[in-house]
C-alpha cells in the first residue's frame, strides 16, 4: 500500500470509527436486547450488530473489492487469507459492555495477502484510539508509541482470561504467581492497548481473528511477540489461545507452559 492510499485508509478508519463511537455513547443509557449465543457468558447485544452493520457498510463503500470478517455474521464467509481483508469486532468485552457500560473496545484491521497493514483499536470509554502499521509506526490518539520495556514475566503484571485461570489451563497459576500480580480485564482489546503502553508484561486467553486481528499488527510492530500459547506462528483465521508478550516474558511464559 502506498503512502497516499493509507494516509486515505487511516482518515477513513478513524472516521467511522468516531461515527460508531458517538453511535454507542448516545446510546449508552438505553435499555439493551442482549441475547446469548454458545453459553450464558457469551453475549451479543442489538449494539455489537448495529455497530457492525454500520462498519461493514463503510468498507463496503470504501474497499468494494475487499472480503469482510465480522464477529456478528453481517460481513462475508473468509476461508483463505488471498486479496484483501477486513476484520471486525464491533464491541469486543460485550460482558464488560452489559454489566459495566465500560471497558469495551472497537477493532479493526486490514490484512493484505495474509500481511497485517493496519489495526485499530478503540477504548470507547477512555476515548482512546492505539492504531498503525509496520509502514506508520503505532500511534495512540495523536501521539506516536515508542518501544516497550523488554520487562521480564517476574517484574510485570499478567493480563489473563479468567476462565484459563480457573481451569489452570496451560499452568496458568504458576505464570500469574510468577509475575507480580494478574490483572483480568475481559476485553482483549483493553488487554493489548495495556501491553502496548508497557501496562502489562504480557496477556493471555482463547482469541478469534477478530480479537487479536488489530492488536498482532500493533503489537509486531512495537517489537513484542504474539504467538499461540505454545510459541506457535499466529495464523490470521485461527481461533487459538493466544499469548502476547515482551520477548523477555514471552520466553519465560513459554518455559512455564512446556513445564
Ligand atoms: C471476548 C473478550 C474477552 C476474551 C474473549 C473474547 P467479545 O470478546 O475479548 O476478553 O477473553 O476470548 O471472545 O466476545 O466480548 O468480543
Ligand atoms: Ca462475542
Ligand atoms: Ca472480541
Ligand atoms: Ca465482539
């Protein structure tokens, strides 16, 4: 992509992304229609569709050519990485959104040939938006990110997903008794803008193309490591647990879960 077409892109992006965040904040008093999907924790309210709808729309007019990968089901059946393509979370911590009204993320990222271009992630509440790309850099509002402290697993705190923690899956324990303290904040959106500040060594949990499609880009691009919970490459449509870290914690995470 050239400088031209993703000065273009990024315009466009924070646009709709605004749009959509002004959309939710007039909304945020509302009565919501949630409904369940695979269990009661797994959440989807008439504002995650909404919202989709609305962004799947605005790429629809902007990149007609491209295939969309929607959470909610409005954008297009992806099975392969070929051409361009757009991955959407609307609302990702929908529990967060039901049960707090805050603590929820947007996210979105472009993909060109299995490449990460450019990923977005909107703290909606905190109004915040960390975005970029290997050509751009990563930015939060207006101001550019610098690298991350190479900090260690036992100098840091852990973001982790709750019910890996519960079920202790893949030694969970032991890593969050080895870093100062585990924080679980319920939206991987959240989770990866507070490893990109240097908030967290590191964070943890089951994760579909839409939750980590915007934070991989952003997160490769400041120098940390994302890679399947055994060190594994990412691919870009797997759904896998997923660990992102500084590379110091990421090596001493991998240690514990080879364990
Ligand atoms: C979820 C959140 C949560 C993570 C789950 C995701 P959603 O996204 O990011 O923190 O642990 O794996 O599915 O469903 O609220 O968009
Ligand atoms: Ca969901
Ligand atoms: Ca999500
Ligand atoms: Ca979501």
């Amino acid at each position: 992509m050239d400088n031209d077409e993703q000065s273009k892109t990024v315009k466009a992006v924070k646009g709709w992304l605004l749009e959509a965040r002004d959309d939710v904040l007039r909304q945020i008093d509302s009565r919501l229609k949630v409904d369940t999907k695979s269990s009661r924790s797994d959440l989807v309210t008439n504002i995650d569709r909404s919202n989709e709808k609305f962004i799947v729309n605005k790429i629809r007019e902007f990149d007609p050519d491209a295939k969309i990968l929607g959470e909610e089901g409005f954008g297009d059946k992806v099975t392969d990485t070929k051409g361009r393509i757009w991955i959407v979370d609307p609302i990702d911590g929908t529990m967060n959104f039901v049960k707090q009204r805050n603590h929820f993320a947007m996210m979105l990222s472009l993909y060109i040939n299995g490449q990460g271009v450019l990923g977005f992630i909107m703290d909606v509440m905190n109004n915040e938006l960390v975005y970029g790309g290997p050509d751009l850099g990563v930015f939060i509002n207006t101001r550019q990110m610098v690298t991350v402290n190479d900090s260690k697993l036992q100098d840091g705190l852990i973001g982790l997903s709750g019910p890996m923690v519960v079920h202790d899956d893949f030694n969970m324990q032991e890593i969050a008794n080895t870093s100062l303290g585990m924080r679980v904040y319920g939206s991987a959106g959240i989770d990866m803008i507070a490893v990109l500040k240097g908030e967290l060594v590191g964070y943890i949990s089951y994760l579909k193309p839409w939750d980590f499609g915007a934070g991989r880009i952003l997160a490769e691009t400041i120098g940390l490591k994302i890679t399947t919970i055994d060190g594994r490459q990412l691919g870009v449509l797997s759904s896998e647990p997923v660990l992102l870290a500084t590379e110091n914690a990421h090596h001493d995470i991998l240690t514990i879960v080879k364990k």
